[in-house]
C-alpha cells in the first residue's frame, strides 16, 4: 500500500466560507450570508481530495467524511502524467471514457507506485519488481477489503 497527501495543504475556499458564516452571524443574523457560507462550505469539504491511497486492487480517494471514493482497479483504462504551469497532475482514465485527475506531493513517486500496483494487479511480472503469484495479500500491500478504518 502506498499513500498521498493532497498538494494543497491549506484550503483557502473552506476557510473563506467558514469566514462568511461568521461574518453572516455576527452582522446581526444575516440568513443569506449564512446559507451561501454554508453551501460553499459543504461543498468544498466533499469536493477537495485529502489523501490518495493504493491498495493491490483499487485507488481509494478520501476527501471529507463520510465520502470515499474507491476506483477498483479493473475500471481504470490508463493513467497519464501531465505537466501543466500549475503543477504535476495524473489524469486517471477509466474504463468508461470519463477522467480524473489527481494532484498529489509527490507525483512521480505516486505514479510509479500506481504503475507498480497495476502491473501486479494484472498479473504483469517484471524481474525488477517480483510479486507473488498466489492472490494472498502481504503485509506491505493488503488488501481494500482488509483495511482498517483510519482519519485521513
């Protein structure tokens, strides 16, 4: 298993709206900056990845509890790295045509391990990097069926 943090330590847009909520209670109870603050809140803590997690068959993506999302391996078309002004991204490709994208610290790094992850998922064996042949998950790499539950 190998696991990422999101670029971005510091979220701005969640502390703006938690800002003008504030603002909203303060100025005398102002509902519409409260409902706005709120909205935008909701949205940025479901919508803003924390951590990248890879297991021997799926990539999980936690963003704000409770959401999860777990993208089994046998979805993913192919991952690409990109180079963009902004920063390294992977453009994860899924089976379905539909794409996302992950911008973690470490991008080399974290597509390497995917790569390697993937490889052994579907049974490519590499002389560099032996696995074993059995379906029995290791201590290093177990399973997404016997995580245990942790805070991102």
């Amino acid at each position: 298993m190998h696991s990422d943090n999101h670029r971005g330590s510091l979220n701005l847009t969640l502390y703006l709206a938690l800002g003008v909520v504030v603002v909203g209670f303060l100025s005398g109870p102002a509902p519409q900056l409260i409902v706005i603050g709120l909205g935008v809140l909701a949205y940025t803590w479901f919508t803003t990845p924390k951590q990248y997690l890879i297991y021997t068959d799926a990539l999980v993506i936690v963003y704000g509890r409770p959401r999860v999302r777990m993208i089994p391996f046998s979805q993913l078309s192919h991952v690409e790295r990109l180079s963009l002004p902004i920063g390294d991204r992977l453009r994860i490709r899924l089976v379905s045509g539909r794409r996302v994208m992950l911008s973690m610290r470490d991008t080399e790094t974290f597509h390497d391990r995917l790569d390697e992850a993937l490889d052994s998922f579907h049974g490519i064996h590499s002389p560099e990097h032996p696995t074993t042949t059995d379906d029995t998950p290791t201590e290093e790499t177990p399973r997404l069926d016997d995580r245990e539950e942790s805070a991102p």
